[in-house]
DNA sequence: ATAGGATTTCAAGTGCACTTGAAGTCAAGC
DNA sequence: GCTTGACTTCAAGTGCACTTGAAATCCTAT
C-alpha cells in the first residue's frame, strides 16, 4: 500500500506550515490517523485537499466556505478525478464572479472616482448586488457593504 | 464656501462607519480640522478618499498599500479629477493583476487539482511568481506563498 | 546510550481592520 | 431647563487564520 505522510512530510510537499496543517485539521478541512505513539499519519489525498484550501483561499474565499465545499466530496472513498473536477467546476464559477466584480470596480474607478461627479452613496460599482456576507468586525474582504452606515 | 462634513454625515455619504473613519484618520489615511468644540469637519473632497479606500479594499489591497496609494496625491491642494484618474489608472493595472491572477488559479484548478497528476510542489499556478509579501502570522490572502514550510 | 530532530498538546500571541463600551461633552428642540 | 442625539477619547474586544513557545515524548542515527 502506499505510505501515509507524515505531518512534516505533508508540510513539505504543500507548502503549507506543520501548525496550519494541525490548525486545519482542528477546523475539520482535514482528517488523519494516529500512530501507536499519537503522531499524525496524513493519507496521500490529503496533498490534494490541502492543495485546493490553499487555492481557494487565494481565490478569497474562507476556510469556513471552504469547509462547507470540500464537504461536498465523498467521505467514504476516496475522492476520484470526477469528484475534484465536479469541485473545480463550481470554482471556476466563483473566479469568474470574483473577474466580474473586479471589471466593474476598474468601471467604478472611472466612473465614480476618476470622474468628477462622485456619488458613492448610489454607486452601483461600489456595492454591485449586494451579496449578502458577514457584517460586523474583521476585514470585510470581498463582502457586499450594505446599508450599514448607521443609524 | 462648501460647508464642510461632520462625521456623521461623511458616514452617511460614504458608506463607512463613523468607527472606521476615526480609525482611518488615527492611520493617517483621511483628515479633518476640528470645531472649538473639537468636534471633527471633514471638508468635502474626504468624500472621494473614502470612496477610493473602499474601492481599493475590494481590489484586495490593506490599509497600508492604500496609505503609501494616497500618498502620491497633492497635499497643497485638493486633487482634481486629473490627479484622481491618474490614481485611478495605476489601479487598473494592479486590477489587471489580479484578474490574471485569477485565471491563472482557474486554469490551476484543473492542471493542479482537477487533474490526476498534482504536484503541488513545483505547481506555477499556486504560486506564480513568488509575489514579496508579508509572511508570517495573519490572513495571507493574495500573498505569495513562498518556501517558508519549514526547513 | 545518547544526541538531535520531529512530533505532541496547550495556551497565548500576532496582524489586520475594525467595533464596542464607558464616561463624558456638545448642540438642538421642546 | 431638560432630554435627546451626535460627538469626543480611550481601552478593550472581535474574527480570522494562523504562529509561537513551553514542556514533554518519540524516532533515528551514530
């Protein structure tokens, strides 16, 4: 069979830091086995997992979103080619939705700030659509600002 | 003359609230003279630096690129539309970026990922061309990963 | 047998971009 | 005069995505 990694391994072959790996798998993106002496034994699709978390997450997106979407995989085989092309697929929707906003923020450039007549209050390249995301604190990243303004 | 803003209504108009004007003037990114009071008057052209700081921040770029962005305007004089579209157009670019960016994951998402053969490790599309970011703790949302996996 | 590296857990710290709360001052309407 | 709301400062808290450090254990090589 092949050989489980280990966490330094896994660490190695991503590119991703041994105390991430241990954050994600506390956060659940990720799952190992124990050894007799309780050190971790990564199997070898996870590389693959932790490759797409590292994508996804440079495409915006958190690893709360990125939970939900890996699991959508299979849980009691291991996920096949289809199944990660399945994945990629609605991914490659969000990046073009994540293009397309970036369009009309090099629109709104122009228009609402390059131009003179600057009405940010009913701007609709400020706040495309709304999209309905985590208010409150924390970098608002990506997150349609609603009418929060106050009062 | 054009009354100048109280902060309230600065919020009111951009979109922002008050916390985060203050905490953005603290950073030096926006500023006012004050009342006898010393209550806080935003003179009006505050309006389009706001408005430029929540465009910049949904291209993906934290306070202090925005800073060092807003440093290049004249501080004599408020900034005509020539000086805004200039701005603006160094912006675009770093748009274009991150669009490329990102069809540069997307096409990722099916050599790295979608496909059977994943090598994270000399994967291109994971990390493009090693882009100088901060490393370290903290979200590295659009950072460049570089080989800081651990020895 | 022992040194050195890799691993473990757990608690606490970090950076960013804010928000929240307390305690007080100021301004406008009744 | 009094309430109401907007404003002030300052300290502390929040959410995310981790990192860092301490103290202990495990594995490997000499």
């Amino acid at each position: 069979m092949f050989e489980p990694l280990t966490i330094g391994e896994l660490a190695r072959r991503t590119g991703v830091a041994t105390s991430a790996l241990r954050f994600y798998e506390e956060q659940g993106l990720i799952q190992s086995v124990r050894t007799p002496a309780g050190h971790r034994r990564f199997a070898r699709p996870v590389i693959r997992r932790v490759a797409f978390i590292v994508f996804a997450q440079r495409v915006g997106m958190s690893l709360q979103e990125i939970r939900t979407e890996l699991a959508r995989l299979p849980e009691n085989r291991v996920p096949n080619q289809e199944d990660w092309a399945r994945l990629s697929r609605t991914w490659k929707a969000r990046i073009d939705e994540r293009i397309a906003e970036l369009e009309r923020l090099k629109d709104g450039l122009t228009g609402c700030i390059g131009c003179g007549c600057l009405s940010i209050e009913r701007c609709r390249f400020a706040n495309p659509h709304d999209r309905a995301g985590k208010l409150g604190p924390g970098p608002r990243f990506w997150m349609g600002r609603t009418q929060e303004s106050e009062s």
